[in-house]
C-alpha cells in the first residue's frame, strides 16, 4: 500500500475508532471484548482497503459480527471467581446514568441478533438496507429483528418509549452535542 493510502487509513482508523468501540461494547456487553472485536474488524479491513467503497458500512458490520463471535468463542464462557461475587447495587443522583445501566442490562437480555438489528437502527441510525446490509441478510429479517428486539427491551423494560440514543451517549458526548 502507498504511504498516502496507508495515511488515509490511519486517519479514518482515528476518526472511526471511538464510535466502532461503543457499537463493539453494546453489541457485546464488555470492554475487554469489544476492543478484541474492533481489532479484528480492523485487521480484515486493512487488506481490503483500497477496494472498498463505503469501508464505514463495511468495518461497522465486521465490527458487529467479530463481536458475536467473540462471545461465542469457548474461553470467553469461563468465568473469573470474582465475576460470581454480587455487585453492590447503589442508587445513582443522575437518572440518566441509571437509564443507561437499565437499558445496556435489558440489551443483554435479547439475542445477539436482535440486538446488533436494534442498535444499528436506532442506536447508529443506519437505514434497513444498511442493517440488513451490515447484519448480511434480507430487509425483511432486519426488519423482523428490529422489531422482535424492541418488542422484548419494552417488556424487560416495562416501558412504552425507548430512546436509545439518548439514553446510551455518555455524558461528555452530550455535553458537547449541546454547546
């Protein structure tokens, strides 16, 4: 690869890097994951990078698949002692935060296609043709997911409305979203 493509690599890599981490993380539900995730969804783009397109489309569904199948891998299924020791449950000042904590449990409790379906609808806000494009298959099931997810996340969450993005942007995204 010629070093002005390698430098345009390396600066869509530092522009995408904070948002294919947060997708990685809700898709999958922890850090340590998601970072193996958003690395393998970027060691396969790399090779391809000059052929591509719309490389935002293409690692952004590397990214979700790469984090599924990290969950699913064997040595991820082996707990830490300390995972069975219960957390501290303390009630949190700012409601959003709470928010946010209810909405990434309730995540947890859907299927891991439904839940990449609701996220990049509404959490990313990709079309359904670019769901069903990043998910690698038809509208209709995209659609089917979207739908199943939101209808399961209402009734873990005993709640009408669900606003993920809102809910789900940190704090200092927020901050600087109003300024």
């Amino acid at each position: 690869m010629k070093a002005e493509d390698e430098e345009r690599f390396r600066e869509f890599v530092a522009s995408q890097l904070p948002v294919l981490r947060k997708l990685a993380y809700v898709t999958c539900g922890d850090w340590h994951t998601a970072e193996d995730a958003v690395a393998t969804a970027l060691a396969k783009l790399y090779p391809r990078w000059l052929r591509l397109e719309r490389p935002d489309l293409y690692v952004r569904t590397m990214v979700v698949r790469a984090a599924i199948d990290e969950k699913r891998r064997p040595w991820r299924r082996e707990r830490a002692a300390g995972d069975a020791l219960p957390d501290m449950a303390r009630r949190d000042e700012l409601t959003l935060v709470d928010d946010r904590l209810r909405i990434r449990a309730a995540l947890q409790a859907i299927s891991p296609g439904q839940r990449a379906a609701v996220l990049c609808r509404h959490y990313l806000g990709m079309s359904l043709e670019e769901t069903a494009d990043a998910l690698g298959c038809h509208v209709g099931t995209a659609k089917s997911q979207t739908s199943r997810g939101l209808a399961r996340l209402r009734q873990v969450l005993g709640a009408d409305r669900i606003d993920l993005d809102e809910t789900m942007r940190p704090e200092r995204e927020k901050t600087s979203a109003r300024a």
